[in-house]
C-alpha cells in the first residue's frame, strides 16, 4: 500500500509516494521510483541503495523532522492532507524575527510606502548585524518593535500590506 | 620542556570550544581547571570539562564572560594560580591582564604594555613599522564620516574600514566608491562600539586580490620563535571559515621573510606567549602587516598538527616561567573547517536550538575540538563556532579528503549549521586548486543542494511512517499524532 508524503523543506515543497514492504522502501518522487533496503538502529536508519549502505540520523521537534545524512542535513515540515494553504493576495505579510537578537535600528515608520528590498531594520546577533527588507512592495501597516528591542525567534516585527499587483481585478 | 615552576590550578575565562580545549591540555599537565560560565550556560560542555565551575553572571557577555570583577572573584575563590582568557572576550584586553597582576593571579598571555602596543591596531602599525615591517597606506583615527570622505578620496577606493579596538571582522566595511561611505562609517562604528566598547575606526587602502596569511609567533618576553603560516583566505563577512597551512602561493623566500618580520615585531613589543601576526599577500607577492592577536587563535590547531606542538602547553609553561621550545620542523598539510551555526544559503543567518543528536567522525589525522554536546541549548548570545574539525595528510589533497570524509561523517541536529556549505566549498574548483582569496566567498554565488536526497527523503519516509515490525529496532513510533506536528511551524523554545 502506497501513501503519500509531502514535505516542506525551506520554502520548497517535495512531493513522494512511498510503501513499505519487508525491510524494503520503495519511493516515487518526480517521476523516478527509488528502491531501498532499511533497517532502524538505535536512532539511524540504514539505507542499503544497490551495492552502498548509508547512514541518516533523524530526530523531531517542534520545527519539523531533520535528518541527517552524508553531512548534509535537512529539516523537513510534514504537510497536512491540503498542504499549506497561502493567505489571499492582498493579506498583510508578516516580517518575523529571523533569529533571536536585537533590533539596532529601525527605518520602516507606520503609514509609509516600502518598496521590495528597501531596509525595514537592522537585528543584532551573534555581535552580527542583519537587514530585514520588505519581501515586497506594499504599506507598512504595523510596526510591532522599537530599537532597543531585544526580540525573540519568529516574533512579529512589521507587517505589510502587499501592493495589489498590476493588472489586478482586486 | 624544563619549566622553573608550574600551576597547581588554572581558571579558565571563556566558553565553548576553547574552554574545553585548554581543559584537555590542563588536564595532561597535572594542573586542575576552573571554568566559569554564564546563567545560559550552565549545561554547557566546557562546564563539565573542568575540575570545578563557577557562575559568574547572566547570559549578556557583559554581565558574565567579559564581568573582570566576577571572574577575579572566581579565581580567588578557588584558589586559581592563573588566567588562561582563551581568545575573544578578554583575551586581548590590556586592562584585564593588567587586573590580573593587580589580583597576584598570573595572566596567560603577553604582558599589558606588549598587549597595548600590539593590540591597538594603529599602534601596532607604528611597531611595525619601527621593525621594519612594511605596513597598508591608510589613516589611524577617522573622527567622523566627513574626514573618512577627505582621507578616502587620498588613498584611493576601494577602501576599508576598521575598528580600532579589536578583530574577528566586527565593525569592519569595505567602501567601493565616496557615496557608500557615510552610511558604512555609521554602522561600522555602532558594531565596533557594541563588541569592543570602542568606536574608533581606521582607514585603509584594499589590496586586491589578496590572500590572509599569518604566521605563528611563540615569544618568553625576550625572544621569540614563528611556527610556520596559516592561510585563511576564505572568509565570510571577515569571519575565517576554513584555514590552513602551508599557504599554496607562498614562495620559500616569502615565508622566510614574513617569518623574520614576524619575530622582529614580537621581539620589538618584547611578546611572551602565543600570538599571531596577520598579512596580506598581494597578487605580487608583496605582503603587508595587517595586525596582530595578542592570544590563542581560533585556528591553532592547523599549526599544532603540522607542528606536534601543544600551543597551549607552551602558553601555560612560558607563563610559569619556563623555556621556549625549539621552533619545531612542519610537516605534511593540514586544514581546519569552522562549524558554525549559520545559514550560509540565507546571508549565513544565526542559527539557535537545541542538539537533538550528534555524532563526531574519528579517524587517523581527524581532530575535532567541540564545544556542545547532545541535548545542549545553542543560543543567541554568543558567537555561532560550534567546533573546529582539522585534518592532517601527508600533501593538501589527502588532509582535503581527510576532511571531507570527516564532515560527511559528521551529524549534528536541532540546529541548521554550514556544514553542507563546508563539503560544497572544499570540493569546490577553486579550494582544489587552491585558488583562495579573501573575495572568493563574496564574488560568486553558493547555491547548496537544489533539493533533498533520496537518501534523506526515504529517512524521513522511515521516520515517519515505517510500520513497527522487523525492520525496526522497537523504539515507540507514534509519528502521526506526535505534538509537534500541531504546533505550528515557529517553535516556542
């Protein structure tokens, strides 16, 4: 019995197709089905693909499924059932903190117009400075830190008001 | 080695890696360690790798690992004979040192007054100089933007901007043309002034193309020894990500000379201890003193694995007293990856978490020198070098494999690291010919994998939904309703 599996991985999203069957795996992504024989060994997973063995470590938590393998590692979002359903086109985007840190600076004002890449802030991590620019052109419509801020991972920092695209019915 | 006497307990005022480090060489000599360590770091490994531990404060650098009163207190406490500050935080302040001797605890490391003048980047250009030592045209002091525009348009752009009171990259800018200055001079300086309570900055003229190249200095106050280069042209945001030694471009007379001119500054600044003196090697080969570190380099180990040499036991021992050891021959090629908790695919962002799994590789000529452990919070608060893997071979191309395979063996989860970049950037064309500037990173894109593996995705497939059954270990398995799959995609650590 095949089920699916729909990953995200970073902003990509990856869709497969697999089942089990006696130690073996069979695995459909993009058109090509991959055969495997796995084992699990305290926290591993053995993955024999023809005449080679490797080794993957996985492990979970509250960001997703990583996993580990050849020195390449991957922190994987399982999708539910209707995958990631994007707000409407004209919904606020929402600029969260990329990192826990300290807002140095802040240049987006409430009201204004930000063009795509134009500076909204500046975070302080790690004694390194980042740039926080609108992903868009559009409104700012709430600026929710003040410099100074010592501002946690994922907290909302600015929201957006995309533009309507040209030639929008909207 | 003869030392004239040795420490019965030495304290150690950093975290991390380095921590654990000298920790390991205390313990080889006999002598009993102290680390200290912040509220944050309580379960940190180089808090179990001491003897004892003591807190000395909050999380903020400032309240705990740069806190000189705490960490005096500490060494009194315990009854610490000596002060080895590891690099970074105090490692290269003058005043701490000097607190120390105030204290009657010995400082490990150069005196204050060679601290002084090495330190300070335009006094050290001043040594130099006085030594014979040939030095970048640029300007000491740069008040404000408007006098940065006038000495700019002197030397000529591209121009680089630095902070005065320390390294590692911080309050550093390159400035290709008289528009971007004003905006760099600001920020430069607000970064110079929130990492080293300075906000001084020089200006310089930039050598392009140009490779890092330093050389190891081990000095007793009178005399002094260099080790051998390092390279460490590959550098993000001025931050060294690989290093290693021999340097490809360096003829033998060119080594030579900045070995000598090396010497001739530390014996100039009369340098007790370890330290580096920085260059830059022109296209030319014409090389300029860029700066020295008053301490332990991050990088140290490419030296003691060509070298044999313990650079801290020979910190520790010139410190109590003791010899220089003899300039020891170099042999074979070694090179040392930085793994850092960054994302080098989205402007090397500051990763946190908390190590969920971790396996180290092993092996003949494989050295790893890590400061985590499995289960270990990775925060916000400190710099992002989770540990150092260093691989020495006979020639660069098997000390390259060596290293290779070591980071393929390498698995760390919880926290995104720069791993994946490290194995894109040593298999790259120009590490293999060994075509390595200080630009190299910064000219060209690094696209990393374009998707998942198969391996990794038939994993996830067997994490996920993999019936319990012979092919499993019979570990629980209750994937499907396991709560982080409703939590929503921001953890709340």
């Amino acid at each position: 019995m095949s089920r699916r599996l729909s990953l995200r991985w970073g902003a990509k999203h990856v869709e497969t197709e697999v089942s089990f069957r006696n130690g073996r795996v069979t695995l459909t992504r993009d058109g090509r089905t991959v055969d495997a024989a796995y084992r699990r060994d305290a926290g591993r997973v053995m993955i024999t693909l023809g005449a080679e063995t490797r080794r993957a470590v996985t492990a979970k938590d509250s960001r997703g499924l990583w996993v580990s393998s050849r020195g390449r590692t991957w922190l994987l979002v399982p999708e539910g059932r209707e995958g990631m359903t994007r707000g409407a086109a004209d919904a606020p985007d929402e600029i969260r903190a990329p990192m826990t840190g300290t807002v140095v600076s802040v240049t987006a004002a409430a009201g204004s117009h930000a063009k795509e890449g134009e500076l909204l802030l500046t975070i302080e991590a790690m004694k390194m400075e980042f740039k926080l620019t609108a992903p868009e052109d559009g409104e700012v419509l709430e600026v929710a830190c003040a410099e100074g801020d010592r501002v946690e991972l994922g907290q909302l920092l600015v929201r957006l008001k995309p533009a309507a695209p040209a030639g929008s019915a909207a | 080695m003869t030392a004239a006497r040795t420490f019965r307990k030495v304290l150690v005022a950093n975290r991390a890696e380095i921590a654990v480090r000298v920790c390991r060489t205390l313990r080889e000599m006999g002598i009993a360690s102290v680390a200290v360590y912040s509220e944050a770091d309580r379960g940190a490994l180089h808090v179990r790798s001491a003897d004892e531990a003591v807190c000395i404060g909050a999380p903020a650098p400032a309240d705990s690992y740069l806190n000189v009163a705490a960490i005096l207190e500490a060494a009194r406490a315990t009854g610490a004979e000596a002060i080895h500050p590891g690099y970074g935080f105090l490692s290269q302040s003058a005043a701490f040192a000097r607190a120390c001797g105030k204290a009657g605890v010995v400082f490990v490391g150069p005196s204050p007054a060679s601290m002084e003048i090495l330190g300070d980047k335009a006094s050290s250009r001043r040594a130099a100089r006085k030594a014979g030592v040939p030095t970048i045209p640029g300007v000491e002091g740069v008040a404000s933007a408007e006098v940065a525009q006038k000495e700019a348009k002197v030397i000529g752009y591209p121009v680089l901007l630095k902070a005065v009171g320390g390294g590692g990259g911080r309050g550093m800018r390159r400035v290709d043309s008289p528009d971007e200055l004003a905006a760099a001079f600001e920020s430069a300086r607000r970064e110079a002034a929130a990492a080293f309570g300075d906000d001084r900055l020089f200006l310089e003229k930039l050598v392009h193309p140009a490779r890092h190249v330093e050389i190891q200095i081990l000095g007793d106050g009178k005399d002094a020894i260099a080790i051998g280069e390092r390279e460490c042209s590959l550098q993000r945001r001025y931050q060294k990500i690989l290093e290693e030694s021999p340097c490809t471009a360096l003829s033998e007379a060119t080594r030579s000379a900045m070995e000598s001119a090396a010497v001739a500054l530390a014996r100039e600044a009369r340098y007790a201890g370890a330290g580096t003196v920085e260059f830059l090697l022109g296209p030319d080969g014409a090389f300029y003193f860029l700066e020295v570190n008053t301490r332990l380099q991050v990088e140290h180990p490419v030296t003691e694995m060509r070298s044999g040499l313990d650079l801290v036991r020979a910190q520790i021992e010139v410190a109590a007293g003791g010899a220089l050891p003899k300039k020891p021959a170099l042999r074979g090629h070694a090179i040392e990856a930085r793994l850092n908790a960054e994302d080098p695919y989205q402007g090397y962002l500051p990763q946190t978490g908390r190590v969920l799994a971790l396996a180290w590789p092993t092996g003949d000529g494989v050295r790893v020198d890590a400061g985590i452990r499995a289960d270990q919070i990775v925060h916000a608060h400190y710099d992002s070098l989770l540990a150092k893997v260093i691989a020495h071979g006979r020639d660069r191309e098997e000390a390259r494999r060596k290293l290779l395979a070591a980071l393929e063996e390498l698995a760390l989860l919880g926290v995104m690291t720069n791993q994946a970049f490290l194995l894109e950037l040593l298999d790259d064309h120009s590490f293999r010919t060994g075509e390595t500037f200080t630009h190299t990173l910064e000219s060209r894109e690094w696209p990393g994998p374009a998707t998942v593996s198969d391996e990794a995705l038939i994993a996830a497939a067997v994490a996920l939904h993999a019936p319990a059954g012979a092919a499993q270990d019979g570990r629980d398995d209750d994937d499907h309703f396991s709560p982080w799959l409703r939590l929503g995609t921001w953890g709340r650590a």
